[in-house]
C-alpha cells in the first residue's frame, strides 16, 4: 500500500485520543476495529479511529499526538502496517542516521564530509514515506536534528526503527561510550547496520578463504620484517598499509630499483614526503618508527592501468535493496593527483566515467565488457563481506584495480564509503535511493518482532 499522509489538526480536548481517516483507508488497511493501538518510534498509544470525510490517502492526528510521539507538527508521509493479532498500526519508518559532529548551542550542526548527503537522504526519504534524523550516540534519545526550512533544527525526537551509523572515526568505535550505545540498542532491538568498520586485515581473511577469488586478491600478509624480506624477494612493487586506515592516509609504497628501494609515503604530517633510497637491510629500521606501533599489513603492488601517467582505480558501490539483495548503485574511475601514488578522493584525486577512463586504452566494447566484469566481482565480494561479518552490513564501497594484463584486482573494501563522489547535485543518487530502501525494509522487519505492550 502507498504511503498514507499523516495531517496535524488543531483540537482543545486532550482527554479524547483520537484520530481521523477516510473510509476508504479504514477499508484498505483492514481495519477491524476502531479501537487501536498507534505506534511511532518505540511508543505506543490507544486511540479512537472517526471515519470523517477527507482525501482518501490521509489521517489527521490531534497535534497533542504529534507532541506525545516527539515529532515536530507537520505533516509526514508514512507506510501504515496494521497487526490484526495486536489490533496495532505501525507508523513510519522513523531513521536515525548516527554520527559524530560539532556543534554549539544556538548554531547549525556541520555533519562534515556527509552534511549534504543527509540533506539527500531527508529528501528522498520525506519523498519516500518516513522521517529522518541525524544524532550524536552519547545523544541518544535526548536530542536529535531534522531538516526544516532548510536547517537542522535540534529536538527531542522519537526512538528511531532502524539507525544507519556514518560515524567517521575507529577510535570513537572502540571507545565505551559508543559500546554502551551499542547495547542500549541491543536492549531495545533496535537494528543498525554497517554499524564498524571495517579491518583490512579482517576483509582479507575472509576473502582469501574464497578459492574462487584468490586470482583477484594481492598477496598480503602482516608487516613483520620477516614478511617486508620475502615481499621484496618477490616482487618490484609493495605496499604497506595501516590495517585500520582509510582515505590513503599513512601508506608507504616501495619500488624496487638496481637493488636499492625507493620508499614513498602518504603521510602529509611530515614536512614532505619520505622519497629515499636504501638496501634492503635498512629499509625495516627506516619503516617502523614511521607505523607508530600500529598493526600494518604488507602487499604485493600490481601494475595498474593508468590515465595519462596517473594512477587509477575503480570505486564500485554497492547497496542491498528493498528485496535484500545486493546491488551495484555506482561505479566511478578515481584517478590520483599528479604527485600522488593513491586515488582517493580525500587526496586530491579526481572521478570520471569508467568508459571515458578506458577510451583511451581500449575499444568501448571491450570497456563494457571489464565493467561488467568490475561489477560481478564487486558483488560477490559484497556477498562474501556479508556472510562472513557480524552485524547487519547494508552498503559497501569496493576498490578495483585493473593490472595492464586488462584482469581486475581487488584492492580494498570500505564500510563507509565516501559520499563525496557520484554527482553532487541536489537530486536522489541510485546509492541513496538504495539506502532509503534498505531502511524501510530493516524497519519494516523490526515491526514484526515488536510484541504487545
């Protein structure tokens, strides 16, 4: 059934719990009774339905249950989903985007790098049927942001069905706060997805394990000084990389050259990058002081593709739908900066189309047939990261590589992938289209184990 517009009206008796709809959604939503039971959120509320005369796809609430159920008075559309056992209609669904941000009193909040994209995603979901709010999780239940007249206006706003979490640091992840948060949320059975990051070292395991995919997955170990001999016995080019890292912070790149190593870095700390060369023997004692104690893995460098003497990779999103099936939603080129060996975004590097990346380098027909190919490898990737991951995973950002042989190389894969991205205009995106469905459907889902109360 289509989305049902929930109206405020004006009404002086609060005494008198009612709500008003037409006949004909009394009808459609098999109504047996007109005393029921109204939820939102995580609250509940007996009331008395009146069949009145009013335009066929809407209900009108008293604004007292507007104030009840923490919602600001406007008007909402909503999926209705009525339990006949229970004699309950469920109302929403009300989608709680978790994240970390700055803010004083009296001044808009800045969501960071995803600000925009929760304006995306508060549009297509109004559009959509629910509503949608950004909080803070030491925040949780007492205050949250919704967009209105084109702010994020702070209130005290219902328990969400389903919360999406685009929290920005690990740390924070580790941190107690956030895991009391996430037991509270087991507590009260409310799903988050994508709710961690994830390890490198993590996704590799669970790949590696996948016979199928072992041509497609770099020779990667952990960084030990024993392993950084064999990798550069073995090949002209390695990478180092911190296990929990992203947006190519803190990697190191070795090229082997007459015997000696030239050593690259990212780190953008340092004065400058580390461009030096050594033999062998030396370049551990030359590393690890740089790694700060952290985990770090080690892997074999593969001859990429490149555009125009940059380097380039493929970013394939992929999203589980309304159907929970997994999806590709996006595919994009990312192409480095001149004076960068990694193509993120957050380092300078540029996007473009997968076909206008490989004009260049190969007939169009050749091209489709390799993104083709990008794609179904990005979706069994996903597919594998699913089953083998704890916790419900909705959305995956997947880094492609495709060697000078044309074969296609996966090179990492990202929990919380960029929004930066795609088209940055002001219109719903095939990833946030994708995210709003997977929403409603987690929410949906929770509305049947919900019990009477």
């Amino acid at each position: 059934m289509p989305p049902i517009t929930i109206v405020p009206m004006k009404s002086t008796n609060r005494t008198d719990l009612f709500v008003q709809m037409s006949s004909h959604i009394f009808k459609q939503l098999q109504l047996e009774t007109k005393d029921i039971k109204i939820s939102i959120g995580k609250k509940m509320v007996k009331v008395k339905i009146q069949t009145v005369g009013m335009p066929s796809n809407e209900m009108h609430f008293p604004e007292y249950l507007f104030q009840y159920f923490c919602l600001p008075i406007q008007p909402y559309k909503f999926f209705a989903i009525y339990k006949k056992e229970i004699h309950s209609l469920f109302l929403g669904p009300i989608i709680g985007l978790v994240t970390d941000f700055k803010y004083k009193e009296k001044e808009e909040p800045n969501f960071r790098s995803i600000h925009s994209f929760c304006e995306e995603l508060h549009h297509g979901i109004a559009e959509n049927g629910g509503f949608l709010y950004v909080f803070s999780y030491p925040e949780f239940s007492v205050q949250g942001y919704y967009f209105e007249d084109g702010i994020w206006k702070p209130a005290e706003l219902p328990l969400p069905d389903v919360i999406y979490n685009r929290i920005h640091s690990r740390r924070l992840e580790f941190g107690k706060e956030y895991q009391f948060f996430r037991q509270l949320l087991s507590d009260l059975s409310i799903p988050i997805f994508n709710d961690r990051f994830l390890s490198k070292w993590e996704v590799h395991e669970h790949l590696i394990h996948e016979n199928h995919l072992h041509s497609y997955i770099p020779e990667t170990n952990i960084f030990t000084k024993d392993n950084l001999a064999v990798f550069l016995q073995k090949y002209e080019t390695i990478f180092i990389k911190p296990v929990h890292g992203s947006q190519g912070r803190n990697i190191f790149k070795i090229i082997k050259e007459n015997n000696q190593f030239h050593l690259k870095s990212s780190i953008k700390s340092q004065s400058a990058d580390i461009q030096i060369e050594l033999p062998a023997m030396e370049l551990y004692q030359q590393i690890k002081p740089l790694l700060n104690n952290r985990i770090y893995i080690i892997q074999q460098g593969i001859p990429l593709l490149t555009y125009q003497s940059r380097g380039m990779d493929y970013r394939v999103l992929c999203h589980k739908n309304h159907q929970n099936i997994w999806i590709v939603t996006s595919v994009v080129a990312r192409i480095s900066a001149e004076d960068e060996f990694v193509s993120n975004i957050a380092r300078g590097g540029e996007v473009m189309t997968p076909i206008s990346a490989l004009r260049d380098i190969m007939s169009i027909s050749d091209a489709k047939r390799l993104i083709s190919q990008i794609k179904e490898l990005a979706i069994e990737t996903a597919l594998i990261i699913d089953r083998n991951s704890p916790g419900i995973t909705g959305e995956l950002g997947i880094d492609i590589g495709i060697d000078t042989d044309c074969n296609p190389w996966l090179i990492e894969v990202n929990s919380k992938p960029s929004k930066r991205f795609e088209d940055g205009q002001m219109k719903l995106r095939p990833s946030a289209k994708a995210i709003i469905q997977f929403c409603t459907k987690l929410a949906i889902d929770s509305t049947s184990e919900m019990e009477d109360s």
